[in-house]
C-alpha cells in the first residue's frame, strides 16, 4: 500500500516557541507514515507584512532551525521555501479563474481579521488577502495531497480546498484532485508566563531554542495564586500559571501537585523549581540538535546529502544530472569562480575547495550537487532548504503539466 501525501507549513515568524512544538512533534510521528512536504509559507507572510520584509530570511532560517531541532528529517522529508517553488503561483492564478468571490469572502476568518488589522492601524483590504485561501488550497493540491494536519480552526479552509479541487475536476472533466481530509490533532494551548496568548509581540513566550538561563527568567516570572501571600497559605492551583503548565508537562504528577498546593504542602518556590527541571529536561535535546544545525561542518553537508541520495533512490524519486561525460576539476573550479560570497564564505571555500573536488572527481558529488553546496554557501541550512525545493520542484511540476493539459493550455 502506497504512503498519503501530506503538505502542511507555517509562516516564517522566526524563532517559534514551545506552544508550536506539540505541532512539530506531530509532524514528525508522520514522517514514516507520509510523504511530507513542510513549506515555510513565505508569500502568506505577505499577505499581511507586504512592507516589513527586511527580517524575512531570518525569520526563515530561525523557524527552520527550530522545525530541524524538534525532528523534522529533511531527508524523509521536503523542507522547501514556499517562493521557491513558482508552481504554487502558477496554480493560484489558474484557480482564481474559475473560483467564485463569494466564496473566499464566507471564509470566517476573512472579516474578523479586516477588523483586527485596523484597530493595529493597518489597512490589509488587499487582493491578495482576499485570495490566500485560494494560495492554501493551491500549496496542498500542487502536492495531490491527500492529507492535511490542521486543528480545528482550519476545518473551513480545508473545506474550500475540497471544493476548489472538485470544481476543478468538474470543469475539466478530470479526477486530477483529491479531496484532501482533514487530520484532527488537539494540541493543548500554552499559555504565556503572564497568563495571556503566548506570543513573542507579548514578550511572554519561552523559545523552543531558549538557553538554561532564559527558561529560568521566564519561569520565574510566571504569575501565581495571587491570594497565597505566604508559604503555609492554602493554595488555589485553579488561578496559578504554573499549575498550567503541570497540567500540560507534568501531568502523571497533577493529582499530588493539586493536593500538595490546595494543602499548604509545598510552596511556589518549589513548583518553580520542578517546572524548570521538567522544562529544562524537555528543551535540553532540542538545543543540543539546534546547536548541530548551526554550526554544520563539511563532512555534515556530505553525509546529509549522501544520506538524501540513499533515501530518494530507495524511494523510487532520485534524478542525476550525471550524463556520463568525463569529469574533469576545471568544472569545479570554474564553479568556485563565480562564487560571490562574502570574505568570511571565500575563505571557507578554500579551505574545502579541495575536498569538494574530491567528492567531485570520485563520484560522490554530481555537479548538480556541487552547485547547491557553493550556492548553499557552504551552509547545511541552506543546502537543505535548496535541496528540498528540487524535490517539492519536480511533484509540483509534474501536476501543472497535468493542469495544463486539462485546461488545452499546451502551446
């Protein structure tokens, strides 16, 4: 039985923050069961940030890190940049075609959030607004994705995907679409230190990537029961933020955590305490792989791309660009020629210059692989990103031609 499809994604806001990680964790558990495609939905952002771009690259590379540090596997996976992939524009424009205005303007969330950008002093009445759900129905369907985590809030969403895909297929005269199905998860909803929305604008988020001292400075300055003024005071764990999150992380704990607070047993100090640990402890392996990402290696960006080779050829979907022609060091070096990095980058190709040539020369590398390590800037982020919008590149390709063929467009 062959694997479904999924295609799910996130603006890039860039460092993400621990309410996100039961969402990653999800989409990690569905790497062995799909095939995932995980897209940073750059041209989304635009819908609503069209004149503040300056930190959309890292925004990106922040939210990317995070997303590698949780699990997410860029070789069972395609990890791509949205803009990168110019189908999804392509699909869009064709959907827009035939989709009616009324509707994209039943979407729930279309008004409410009209109203919430202008109290932000912010007017967002743009087409492109309008149509993002149409761009959403685009990025999954680009895919034949058949599946589509979600929580509930993005049920109607998915609705108008079904219903872009079956006009489609009945103008057309086609079964090109699926009717991609929702897939529920409940991720519980954490709160910020000060009781309100976790949210970065907030100041009251914990990062998934905070250091030791960080986590300690948020947690501490959660807010709790207000009424409990000193140690041997009854506590209410019902009004304490702290309590929130033993709910969420401690939860085994909860019973004796409720008695012990509402019995004057142990004080706040010490529930504080016992959240650091237990935050501490679940945030200390996800930094380790963070730190693994950053600071990658040559050897890193060879073994990842080695390890892409394998999986893909296992898989039935790996393209070469060797043609069988001699290969000879001047294609390499011709290629480091036209490198215009910074010093910083110049000087780093020099120094493994030699080993990619290497690679080169015994067939490790192909020049399709060279190109994307020089163009990568010698960074594993970076590579990652290239090499997973090849991938998403060729499924999305594939499906326009398919569209086009649907719709007589073949000149």
């Amino acid at each position: 039985m062959s694997k479904g499809t999924i295609l799910s994604g996130m603006r890039p806001t860039g460092r993400l923050h621990i309410g996100h990680l039961s969402v990653l964790e999800n989409w990690a558990r569905l790497q062995d069961e799909y095939r995932c495609y995980f897209m940073i939905a750059d041209l989304h952002s635009l819908t609503t940030k069209f004149d503040d771009t300056a930190e959309l690259p890292n925004d990106t590379r922040q939210m990317v890190l995070d997303w590698l540090s949780v699990g997410i596997d860029p070789v069972k996976s395609a990890v791509f940049v949205q803009s990168a992939v110019r189908e999804h524009a392509e699909l869009h424009l064709y959907f827009s075609m035939n989709t009616p205005l009324s509707w994209l303007e039943r979407c729930p969330t279309y008004k409410d959030q009209l109203v919430q950008f202008e109290k932000q002093g912010k007017d967002i009445t743009t087409y492109g607004f309008l149509g993002y759900p149409l761009l959403q129905a685009a990025d999954i369907l680009i895919y034949l994705a058949d599946t589509v985590p979600v929580g509930e809030d993005q049920l109607p969403h998915i609705e108008l995907t079904r219903e872009v895909a079956r006009r489609f297929n009945f103008l057309y005269k086609t079964d090109l679409f699926p009717e991609p199905q929702a897939l529920l998860g409940r991720f519980p909803l954490v709160p910020g230190v000060d009781g309100r929305k976790m949210s970065k604008s907030y100041g009251n988020d914990i990062a998934i990537s905070a250091s030791t001292d960080e986590v300690k400075k948020r947690v501490n300055a959660m807010i709790t029961d207000p009424e409990r003024v000193r140690r041997e005071d009854p506590g209410h764990p019902e009004v304490c933020i702290v309590h929130k999150y033993q709910e969420i992380y401690n939860n085994e704990m909860l019973e004796y955590v409720q008695k012990a607070c509402r019995g004057a047993e142990r004080g706040c100090v010490a529930c504080k305490k016992e959240l650091l640990e237990i935050v501490e402890e679940m945030l200390a392996p996800i930094r380790e792989r963070r730190a693994r990402y950053e600071k990658s290696s040559y050897e890193d960006l060879r073994q990842y791309i080695l390890n892409a080779r394998e999986y893909l050829s296992g898989q039935g979907s790996l393209q070469s660009d060797d043609n069988g022609t001699e290969r000879v060091p001047e294609a390499v070096v011709d290629r480091f020629k036209k490198f215009t990095g910074t010093r910083r980058e110049k000087n780093y190709l020099r120094e493994i210059g030699q080993y990619i040539i290497d690679d080169y020369m015994a067939g490790v590398f192909d020049e399709n692989d060279v190109c994307d390590v020089v163009d990568a800037k010698m960074d594993l982020v970076n590579l990652i990103l290239i090499k997973g919008s090849q991938r998403a590149r060729l499924t999305a390709r594939n499906t326009i031609k398919k569209v086009r063929d649907a719709m007589n467009l073949r000149y």
